[in-house]
C-alpha cells in the first residue's frame, strides 16, 4: 500500500465510521501504513502528566489515524465525492484526474 490517491491539503470526506459524513483537510499521509491523518475527524483526548511538581497535568486534544479507505476525494469542481484516476500527460508527467467530472484535480 505504497500508492495513495490522496495527498496532504485534498480536502476528503469521510464514508464510514463513527465520523461518517464529516469533511475535513489531509493533514498527514502515512503511506507505508495505509492511513491519513484528516481535521477534526477521529479525535481522541489524551491526559499528560505534569512536568515539574506541584503543577497539574494537561488535557492534550489530536486528531487519530483513519484508514485512507474509509475516504473519498471530494472534486474541487464539483464539491461531490469522487473516485481519483491517474493519466499521462505528453510531456510525460502524471496527472490526478476525479472520475466523477473527468477533470484534473
């Protein structure tokens, strides 16, 4: 799973899961593992230890892995979920393309 059709900064939405609906920013790509790290989608809280004595520990909020099958690219000239296609272009550069509109995304 070294091959992911999306990239950090696609904005994606998610299709299953306790978070199914929501849409958010790529933050992170984890390819080698076969998840993204996406905004304000999968939260999970986490509370630290204090440091020095006598202060109080600290409630740390961040956003957890999901499978990147569990998202779908939503088509910058559609606004609708797509499906993402790669072509060759003649100057011999690959190129993302949704399924959806058939345009370059």
């Amino acid at each position: 799973m070294n091959r992911l059709r999306i990239k950090s900064g696609d904005t994606v939405k998610v299709l299953s899961g306790k978070d199914k609906g929501k849409t958010g920013k790529v933050i992170k790509v984890m390819p080698k593992i076969g998840k993204i790290t996406v905004e304000n989608v999968s939260l999970h809280t986490r509370f630290e230890r204090s440091k020095k004595a006598g202060e109080g520990g600290k409630k740390v909020t961040f956003f957890g892995a999901i499978p990147v099958s569990k998202v779908q690219l939503i088509d910058p000239n559609s606004g609708e979920p797509s499906r993402v296609t790669f072509t060759f272009l003649e100057n011999g550069s690959k190129q993302r393309i949704a399924k959806a509109s058939g345009k370059a995304v």
